[in-house]
C-alpha cells in the first residue's frame, strides 16, 4: 500500500524551501548536471564555471601522497595507527591536526600573526562553521549585515536551520563595490527602524564573488564599527591563499595585533580548506573565535559535524610537513596568477572586461552589461538564460549575489584544464562576435522563461515560497561556494 505524506505531518524547515535551492545559481547547476560536458562523450555539453574549485595544484598533492603512505592508515605502511585512530573520539579532535592548523593559518598570513591551536574548533566544512557561529551568537529572528555582493549559500548556511535573517550593506560598482562606514551605518540604522537587533557583520574576505581583499583602512573601520555598536564581527577568510598578486592578504588578526580598540570577544574567523587546498570534499571547516564562551559552546555543537578521525590524521601529517607546505602555498599562488592572467587575456580578446581591483579567488567578477537590453535584473536574468542555453556555460548571474548593478557575472577559472578552457573561451568570443555582428534590436530570446528569475526582499529573513525549480532537482552535493 502507498501512503502519501501531506506536507502539514513535517516540520516547516522540511516542508518549505528555505535551503534556497530556487534561485539562478543553483539553477544553473542543475542544467550543468543535466547535460554535462566531457571532452569527448558530450563535447557540446554545459561548461561548469558555476564550481569555485581549485584543481591546479592536485599534482603536487598526489605526489605527497605518494611518499607519504603512513599519512594514511588504510595503507599496510599506516596500518599500526589504525586502530588507535578510528576509535578516538574527543570533539575537541586531534592535538595534532589543530596545532598543524593553527601552524598553516599562520603560514598562509605570512607568519605575521599567531594561532592558539586551543581556539581552533572543528567543523564539517565552512557550511558547517557558518551555521555553528550564527546559532552561538544570534536568536531567531535577531540579523546580520552582510556587504553585497555576497556568495548565495549564506541564505543557506546561516538562516535556514537558525531563523536568523540577513541585512544587506549595498555597495556597488561605482567605487569597485568597497565597503564603507557610511553603507554599514545605514544598513545599521534601516534594521533599526524595522525593529530588527542587529547581531552582527559578516564580511569575506578575500571576496566571494569579487575576487577583492580588504585593504588596512577598510578593516580598521570595520573594527571600529563593530566595536562601538558592540555587535559581532564574523570573518569568513577561506580565500587567504588564494591572493595570487600583490597586494598581499590582510587578516583581521593583524588588524587586532595593532594598537586598535576593540572588544576581542566580538571577533570571530571562518577558515576551511575547501579552496586554498582544494579539499572541498573531506569537510574541513574551522572556527577560530577570540570569545571563550564560544569557543566552548561551538565545541559542544560541533559533535553534529566533526572532521573524521582518519581526515584530521591525514591532514596533521601533510600540514606538519613544513617544506611541502611552503611549496603547495608559493606554487599554487603561481599556478593561480598564470590562470588568470590566461583567462583575463582571452576574455580582453572578446571585448569583456572585468572587475581591475581582483587579485584574489577562484574566479572573475566579469561585466557583460554592455550585452543588456535594459539595465534591470531581468535583463540580466534574460542574457544568463541564453549563456546557460546556447553559450553552454553555466556562469553565475550577479542577482544571485544579491549585486544591486544589472550586468555582472561570476565565472570561476580554477575547476578545469587547459583544453576545457580554452573551449569555453572559444565559446564567449563565438557568441560575443555573433552579438556584435547583429545590429538589429533583439528579438524575444529562445529560452526566455525557462529559469525562474529570484527577485527575493532586501531582508532575506523568510522561507523561499516560490514554486520548485523546473529543471531536475539534485542533491547539490557539490555545490559549495
């Protein structure tokens, strides 16, 4: 017999849609996963530039690994640790693992800072961390600001399962969307008069999706700010060795080791190894806070989400392996440069610029305004329909970062190789002469109306009720950044 459950015998957070699957960035990645490509099984399939991924540097990786087989302890060289490693259980984790992350956030920030490996709690990925911090710092119903542009899965990981709600802090392309006192205290002063506490600031840093890091002035006012309203300062910094050019990356930590007042229990950091390892997969997040109350707390919560036993093992064993480390950073920074600097040109070629001030992340914060019909969102969401459809490449519109400029796209350069790159560049320029070449007004596009288009509130505070997505649903497992 066949049952059918009504939607009122499950919770809300089952029954509703606030994970934010219906947006354009994640429905881009389910037209990826419909028709994927492959070099020579689907040569005409969808491109994904929609995964911030570094597989630059997993040569490097494979060959540590190679000489380094008692790292694991499923090899017969690792065997004698097996047992020891797989029934430890103390969610404060391995001494080891946390002192070689505390010794490789250091190495990472050019050793000019210092990590107490006691302050490092772990988690299944930033996902993780993000969702542990806003349940230690914030109630249902209680707001974070968050400068605009801001990377989608944040309506997930920090609103979904906490009711908490997130205000924008609008900046825009006129000033190369920096974040200023002014933006931050308006922000401040709107959550106000709706009645809302705020909690905290959220910031990235270097940015997703722009590609930016935060200069000293920048981060000593957002110091201040958050210090004289005595809200929270939430730093998500899983980006730091990504900085590829000068100038280099500055951590908040150095903000705080200068002589600047402020309340050290109000800052806390996100780090991970997702992207400047490349290990998306093995669930590394890292919580770094200078508050001990959550530091304990964030511990107790982490038994929903801890690193596996084996992983904290195999990572404390590279990471200790200082001349490897020093290697992985300087190569992989090298590695990064070459690729964008390939990318960047190649695009230069087809006319598209993008953002200057980049020098940072795993993709381009690329201007395709100048393709619009109209400066409004909807023509953006028209343009994206036909770069997902025709083009074949699954780019991310910037309404899906909540941008406030219509035009901007971000395309991520780091999950591929050479060939898939250069076909997706021959892509962009085929249809960017194709565009120049037609003078005449464009007629309603083929695709118009197969995605939905996310027109979500300034405050992102409620469940997501807009209808499923037409395409395909997924699992999204990877869909992370």
């Amino acid at each position: 017999m066949v049952f059918k459950l009504n939607s009122h015998l499950l919770s809300r957070i089952a029954s509703g849609n606030g994970h934010g699957e219906d947006s354009p960035y994640f429905d881009g990645w389910k037209a990826y996963e419909t028709d994927p490509h492959h070099p020579t099984e689907n040569p005409d399939g969808v491109i994904q530039m929609g995964l911030a991924e570094n597989q630059l540097c997993f040569d490097l990786i494979q060959d540590w690994l190679m000489k380094n087989p008692k790292a694991s302890i499923c090899t017969p060289e690792g065997l004698n640790e097996f047992r020891e490693i797989a029934i430890f259980q103390d969610y404060h984790g391995l001494p080891k693992f946390r002192n070689a992350v505390a010794n490789f956030m250091e190495k990472v920030r050019g050793n000019r800072v210092t990590y107490d490996p006691d302050r490092i709690v772990m988690s299944g990925g930033a996902t993780g961390a993000h969702e542990t911090i806003a349940f230690c710092l914030a109630n249902p119903g209680e707001a974070f600001l968050v400068p605009t542009p801001y990377y989608p899965g944040f309506d997930r990981d920090l609103r979904w399962r906490t009711g908490v709600k997130l205000i924008p802090v609008d900046s825009d392309s006129s000033n190369n969307f920096k974040v200023t006192r002014e933006a931050l205290e308006n922000a401040y002063e709107m959550a106000q008069l709706d009645n809302i506490k705020v909690k905290g600031l959220l910031i990235t840093n270097p940015s997703n999706p722009l590609g930016t890091i935060l200069d000293k002035e920048t981060l000593r006012s957002i110091v201040r700010f958050i210090n004289e309203k005595n809200i929270h300062l939430v730093c998500d910094e899983i980006y730091a060795a990504t900085v590829f050019s000068q100038p280099d990356f500055i951590s908040v930590t150095e903000i705080l080791q200068e002589d600047i007042e402020c309340n050290l229990d109000l800052v806390h950091i996100v780090y991970s190894l997702s992207k400047d390892m490349g290990f998306p997969g093995l669930r590394i997040g890292i919580i770094y806070s200078y508050n001990d109350a959550v530091v304990s707390c964030a511990r107790k919560m982490s038994s929903f989400g801890l690193v596996s036993t084996q992983t904290q093992y195999l990572i404390a064993t590279m990471l200790s392996d200082n001349d490897f480390v020093e290697k992985f950073i300087r190569e992989s920074k090298r590695r990064l440069a070459a690729r964008y600097r390939a990318f960047t040109h190649g695009l230069d070629q087809a006319g598209i610029k993008c953002l200057k001030t980049s020098n940072a992340g795993l993709f381009l914060w690329m201007d395709l305004s100048g393709l619009l019909k109209e400066q409004t969102v909807e023509a953006e969401m028209e343009l994206w329909r036909v770069i997902i459809h025709e083009v074949k490449l699954n780019v991310s519109p910037g309404c899906s970062f909540h941008c406030l400029s219509p035009g901007w796209f971000r395309v991520c350069f780091a999950n591929m190789d050479d060939q898939t790159m250069h076909v997706a560049l021959s892509r962009i320029k085929t249809f960017i002469n194709k565009e120049a070449d037609t003078k005449k007004p464009k007629k309603t596009l083929r695709w118009q109306g197969s995605l939905k288009l996310l027109n979500p509130p300034r405050i992102y505070d409620d469940f997501i009720n807009s209808p499923h997505s037409p395409l395909p649903q997924s699992p999204l497992v990877r869909a992370r950044n």
